[in-house]
C-alpha cells in the first residue's frame, strides 16, 4: 500500500469545522498562537511610528503637551483644584492611564475592517489580535508612566510639598491590567457591532473623547457636587485614574462602592466584548 493511502498519511495538524456551540472562545487555541501573538505585538510596536522623524520619542511629547495644554486652560484660565498636587502632575497622572485605556479601545474598535485581506486569506484565532494591541499599549503606557515619575522626581529634588509612595508602585500594574480588561471588553464590544454598523467606526473616537471628559482625568473627584457622584459609579475609568493618584501620591482615592461597581461594569463588558466578538467573527469577512 502506498504512503499517500496509509493513514498515518490522511491526518492533519489542524482541522477546521463548524461550531456546534453559539459562543466557543476557544482559548487553548489562543495559547497555541502565542508566537504569532509576539508577531503582532513587534509589529505594531515596530511600524506605528515607522517614517516619522522622532520616532519613539512621540510617545514623550504627546502626554507632556497634552499636560501643558490641560495646565493652562483647566489650571491656569479655569482655576480647577487638583487636590493639592501640582497641577502638572495631576493632569499627566490621569493622561497616562487614560492614553493606555483610550488606544485599547479604539485599536480594537476596528479590528475586522483595518485586518480584513489577512483574516480573508489565514486561519489564527482572531483575539490574536486584541491581545497583541493590548501588549504594545502596555509598552508605550511603560514609557509615559517612567516621564511621569521622571517629573514627579523632578517636582520633589525642587522642593515642591509632593510626597511619591514608592513602596505602593508595584500596584499600579493592577490598575494596568484593570485598564487592559476594560479597553479589550469595550474594544471587541464596538468591533463585533461595527461589522453591522459601520457608522460606529466614526463615532468611536468622539465618543471616547466625551468619555475622557466624563472621567476625572482633568479634575478630582472631590471636586464632583454630591448629587452627581452616583453616576461615576457607572463610570469604570473613575476607580482607576483615583487610585493611581493614591497609590502614587497618598490622595484620599475612592471608595470600596465605586470600585466594587467599577468592576461589575469591567466584567460586564469584558464577557460581552468576547461573546459578541466570537459570535462576529464568523460571518465578519462577508459583511466587511
């Protein structure tokens, strides 16, 4: 008998088949592609400043001129309270955790659209890609998280009253993987309906702006009147961006309630960003 007729011969690597279940995640699969993950991730890293003049130093000059910005107008012309701290440190504290939050959300906003000729043409699971734009955001928010204690050393050596917990540090890579879950849930959330509703692609990027005004990103949240404070419950940006501040500078931070809610929200969305996505998927290539 000859080789091609064997068995041995008829078995292959990998089989691909329809799914008996509506919503199959897959995450063995997944870990399978951890190589490939790694690809993506130095690609992204690689490329996304691939033929500008400063290169990687970008990822210095947009929190520090966003802060100078938000210094002026909100510190300076708006007089806002920033809880004691120095005004430029309060404003890049919240930037840094927002810029994280913000580029999870919209990179993975489009995933289907901006990857569509490479999922048409190669079988890999597609959260592959998700979980790649979240790593390379950790590594720019590694960047801009070193300029921030760079210049809260710096605010210290010029004897400003600013005090830096560093013994409390190491949990601010909690807070980063809570950011890391909430911008992936809301990603994939906004990816999945953007295969039906396109429009949605082009309100991302305002609504995430809204968002960040809806966050005390420019103002503490001691400053928010009583009757209004409910609604950052809802809001699971509020719990993070407070707690860096805590963990960092010994601020009152927030409440057990609101970090309570702030998390259900995350869950919430990080299941449904995964059931919707995985749903999404199989039909995306026909409908993008």
């Amino acid at each position: 008998m000859s080789s091609e007729s064997s068995p041995k011969a008829k078995e292959w690597d990998v089989v691909i088949a329809p799914r008996v279940k509506a919503v199959d995640l897959d995450l063995r699969s997944v870990w399978r592609y951890r190589d490939l993950i790694w690809m993506f991730f130095k690609r992204d890293f690689i490329t996304f400043y691939k033929q500008t003049i400063l290169g990687p130093l970008w990822y210095l000059i947009q929190p520090t001129l966003t802060a100078l910005t938000y210094f002026v107008i909100f510190g300076k012309i708006a007089n806002i309270s920033t809880d004691g701290l120095p005004p430029f440190v309060f404003y890049m504290s919240g930037i840094v955790l927002w810029t994280y939050f913000a580029a999870c959300l919209t990179n993975n906003a489009e995933v289907f659209s901006k990857n569509a000729q490479l999922f048409g043409k190669v079988y890999f699971p597609r959260l592959v890609v998700p979980i790649s734009v979240v790593m390379s955001g950790m590594v720019a928010f590694a960047i801009q998280f070193a300029l921030l204690l760079v210049v809260t050393i710096g605010f210290l050596l010029a004897g400003t009253e600013l005090r830096l917990l560093w013994m409390a540090l190491p949990l601010v890579l909690l807070l980063v993987l809570y950011v890391a879950c909430l911008g992936i849930g809301v990603g994939l959330v906004v990816s999945a309906l953007t295969v039906r509703f396109r429009d949605l692609a082009f309100a991302t990027g305002f609504v995430t702006q809204l968002w960040m005004f809806a966050s005390p990103v420019v103002y503490p949240y001691s400053q928010i009147p009583e009757k209004y404070r409910v609604f950052f419950h809802f809001n699971p940006m509020t719990a993070p961006i407070e707690s860096l501040r805590a963990l960092m500078f010994g601020t009152d931070g927030i409440s057990i309630s609101i970090w309570l809610s702030n998390i259900i929200i995350t869950l919430v969305l990080l299941i449904l960003g995964l059931v919707l996505f995985t749903r999404a998927e199989s039909n995306a290539m026909d409908t993008v």
